[in-house]
C-alpha cells in the first residue's frame, strides 16, 4: 500500500514533460459541434500539407467546460511564413510574438508557430520581463510556454483526440487555476498574467491554486513596467468579460488594486461613486452576457464620473461657470488616466462626449432638447443620464421626463415642454446660483459651445 503510494507520487514527479497525456472523445467529453468550422478547416489544411496542427489555450479549455469559444487558436509547427501561404486571407502580425492572422469573413482564426521552450536568451527589461520572443521548437515546449495548465492543452478535431501536458484536464475537474512551473519566475517575465490569473478566476468560478497565488501581492508593482497599451488591453477584456463586477472584487480580494492603475483606485476606494459603478458595471455585465454591443467608451466614462463630479463641483465652487467647469474636470481627469491606461484617442474623446452632454440634459426649454435629439452619441448619453438617475446622484424625473420626449410624438414632446416651469420649480433648490447664469449665457452656446475646453462634440463619427 504504502510502496504503492510512493510509486504514484515518485511516479508523478518522474512524468516525462515531453508525453502528454491523450485523451479520446470518451474521456473528454468536447462536443465538436461547439469547434468553429473555420479553425477545424485551418487545422486540416495545415495537416494535409504535413504539419502539425492544433487547437489551443482558451477555446480548448472553454470547450472542455462545455462553453462555446468566443473565438479560436491554432497552434503549429509551421512558420509563420508557411502559414501565411496556405491560406488566402492571412496576414503576419506583432513583434513580441509573431503571430498569423487567418481571415474567414468575420471570422479571425489566429494562428501561432510552436514557441521554444526557453526564454532565457530572450531581450528582456531590467526586471526580468521578457521583451521579444520569436524561438521556434517543439509542442511540449511550447506547452510549458503557455501561462495556466488549463490554458495549454490542444485539440486535434481530425482524431477528436486532446493532449494534456500539464496536468490541465486534473484541473479543469478541480476547478483549479495553477500557473505553469515556477510561480514567481512565470509572473516576472510577463506580470500580465496576474491580470489574466484575476480575469480566469472571476468568469470561470475556479479557485487559484495557493502556490499560484502566494507570490501576486509582493509581485503586484511588477505590471507598473508593463507597456501602458498592454495593460490597457486587459483591463478592457477584463472590464468586457460579462464579469466585470466579480472580476474587480477579486482584483481587490488578491490584493492587486493598489496602485496598479489609478484608475482603479479611483473606482474601488470611492464610496461616494460605489453605487453608480457597480450599477454600470453591472449593466454593462447584463449587456456582454445577452450578446449586446459594449462601448469602451461608455465604460470608462461611468467608471470615472464620479472623479469627475468631484472636479466639476470644485471648478464651479472656485467661480468656473458649468459648461467650461466640466470640460475642465474632465481634461484632468482624462489626462491622469492617459500616462498609465494609454486610453485610446477614440475612447477618450466618446468620454468627454458622453460627460459633456449631461448638462444639456438639464435644459428642457425651447429647442435645447431638439437639438440634443440630433447628437449623434444621444443614446449613450441617455443612458448615462439614466445611470446617474439609478444611483441617486440625480433625480430620477429628469430620466423619465427624457425618456418621454425621446420615445413622444410631436404633440407629446410639446407637452413635456410646457411643463417645464413646473419642473424648473421642483427641481429650483438643487441649483446654485452661478448654474443660472451659466445656463443663460450658453443658452446658445451650449450646442456648439460644449467645445469651452476644447474638442467640439458633433465632430465624431458615429459609434
Ligand atoms: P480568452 O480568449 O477566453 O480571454 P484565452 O486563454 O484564449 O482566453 P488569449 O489571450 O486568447 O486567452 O490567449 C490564448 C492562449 O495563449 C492562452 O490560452 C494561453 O495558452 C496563451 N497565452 C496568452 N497570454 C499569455 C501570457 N501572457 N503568457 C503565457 N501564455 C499566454
Ligand atoms: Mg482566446
């Protein structure tokens, strides 16, 4: 019994890395149904011109979870350069690691060339993080390479066979996140996946190993030197998860939303903003999960209101009239996150769009609200004003007297105008009195006059 036991464990221990484990239809369960027809015709064209060809990472592990993919990696010993001239639409891209981009359609099936087992002759930064890497070499190196054991199995759709190099099936079953080989070592050459770690746990409900995370907190400050895109890329796939809420309380349960992006300090540690982020977060969840379009744009701005807010009230308490005291709280705040988030220009600018409209929504006289109805991000300001209804910061009759004279005809939206005295008179003691002579002299203004701090808010495109 006891010499039975020391055989499995030393027999473990002595599991030759370079065998997978290979698991038939039987043991794995994949339903192939859910295997995107597109990447099972880049595995076959790659096999029937000799090489090998897998699927790999997450759409593996979402397909052993009975999950369908969102989307689909191939992994191969083919160069990207044979890639590439197997198939009509594919495009070599990145420099970090070089990857193909095969084009079906809509479809993108990205396809990656077996990377070497060693990163050490890799350029990397003064902490360790490795910069380029582009050594080719074999499946099971390739394998240790990946960042989870559940993340690096591979999915051959001819044989309907899976190969497990990492014990990545075991965990799967257990509901365990593990990183592959040596924790702290893992998390140094690339801290992105203490983001990654974060992200799996939320959407997937699995719980990291203890090993895995012992070493995330004192190794947090390490993604402070990853490049700000990047960082920026997997706040955004994180944010755009359908697990946005569960996703951020687990940032802050490992110990990683200090200091890590102003941003998040900013969303976590501000009670006075706590309902309206998670209200949109959570809407934002609701929308991911029913298959709805996200704006990042609309995101940011909700997460970053109430910073804004603060440095409104502020400007206009220091004499500021609104209009310009707004464009002035949001470049502040818009240039605080820039350094760290790299937000994209696009992205920033739909922010101060959606911000810059909510004073126009305080103007229910005359033909202000016709000429809101023409702004072409009326529907997302909209539903930031409803947001800010929802959390209280507002009173909620100013959504639903919108609600009507968006949804009204011609008579009914005369109507909602003409009862505006009665509303003005309501909502008389929430308004300061700058705010009244600031609404008159940009009662022309305020359309083209959104622009007092810069950028106007016609000019962008439609979403
Ligand atoms: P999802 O696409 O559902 O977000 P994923 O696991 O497919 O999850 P991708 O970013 O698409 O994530 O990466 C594909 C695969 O590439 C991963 O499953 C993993 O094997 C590998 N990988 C991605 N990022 C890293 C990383 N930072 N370090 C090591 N391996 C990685
Ligand atoms: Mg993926």
């Amino acid at each position: 019994m006891i010499k039975k036991l020391i055989r499995s464990i030393l027999g473990k221990k002595k599991k030759d890395p370079t065998q997978p484990l290979i698991l038939g239809p039987k043991q794995h369960g994949i339903n192939p149904q859910l295997v995107s027809p597109n990447a099972v015709r880049v595995t076959k064209t790659l096999q029937d011109n000799g090489f090998k060809a897998f699927i790999v990472g997450g759409a593996v592990r979402d397909l052993l979870l009975g999950v369908k993919p969102k989307d689909f990696d191939v992994a191969t010993n083919a160069t990207p350069e044979q890639v590439k001239r197997l198939f009509r639409r594919a495009f070599i891209i990145g420099k970090r690691f070089q990857i193909v981009h095969v084009m079906f359609g809509q479809e993108l099936i990205e396809v990656t060339t077996f990377r070497g087992a060693s990163s050490d002759g890799s350029p990397k930064d003064e902490h360790g993080r490795v910069l380029r890497d582009n050594t080719f070499g074999e499946q099971h190196e390739d394998a240790v390479r990946r960042d989870f054991t559940i993340n690096a199995m591979y999915y051959d759709p001819a044989t309907e066979s899976v190969l497990d190099y990492h014990g990545g099936i075991d965990d799967i079953r257990a509901k365990t996140l593990r990183i592959i080989g040596e924790p702290e070592a893992r998390f140094r050459e690339d801290p992105i996946r203490m983001l990654r770690i974060v992200r799996f746990a939320a959407k997937l409900k699995f719980t990291i190993d203890p090993a895995t995370r012992a070493p995330i907190p004192v190794m947090a400050a390490l993604i402070d030197n990853v490049p700000a895109a990047r960082v920026f890329d997997e706040m955004l796939k994180l944010l755009m998860s359908g697990h946005a809420l569960a996703c951020l309380q687990q940032l802050r349960k490992e110990g990683l939303h200090h200091g890590l992006l102003p941003l998040l300090d900013v969303v976590l540690e501000q009670p006075l903003g706590e309902k309206f982020v998670t209200l949109a977060l959570a809407n934002t969840d609701v929308r991911v999960q029913q298959g709805k379009p996200v704006s990042p744009g609309f995101l940011f701005a909700s997460l970053l209101w109430h910073q804004v807010l603060e440095k409104w009230t502020a400007y206009k308490a220091a004499g500021e009239f609104p209009i310009p005291a707004l464009h002035l709280a949001a470049d502040d705040v818009l240039e605080a996150q820039t350094d760290k988030l790299a937000l994209q220009r696009k992205i920033a600018s739909d922010m101060r769009d959606i911000w810059a409209m909510q004073p126009r929504f305080e103007r229910r006289a005359g033909k202000a609200p016709y000429k809101l109805l023409e702004h072409l991000r009326l529907r997302a300001g909209y539903d930031f004003l409803l947001l800010r209804c929802a959390s209280g910061e507002i009173d909620s009759e100013i959504g639903e007297w919108w609600t009507g004279f968006m949804e009204g005809d011609g008579s009914e939206r005369e109507l909602l105008l003409a009862q505006k005295p009665k509303v003005a008179a309501e909502a008389a003691p929430a308004k300061k009195r700058p705010r009244r002579r600031g609404s008159r002299s940009g009662a022309k203004g305020v359309n083209t006059g959104s622009s007092a701090g810069g950028r106007g808010n016609d000019e962008q495109g439609g979403q």
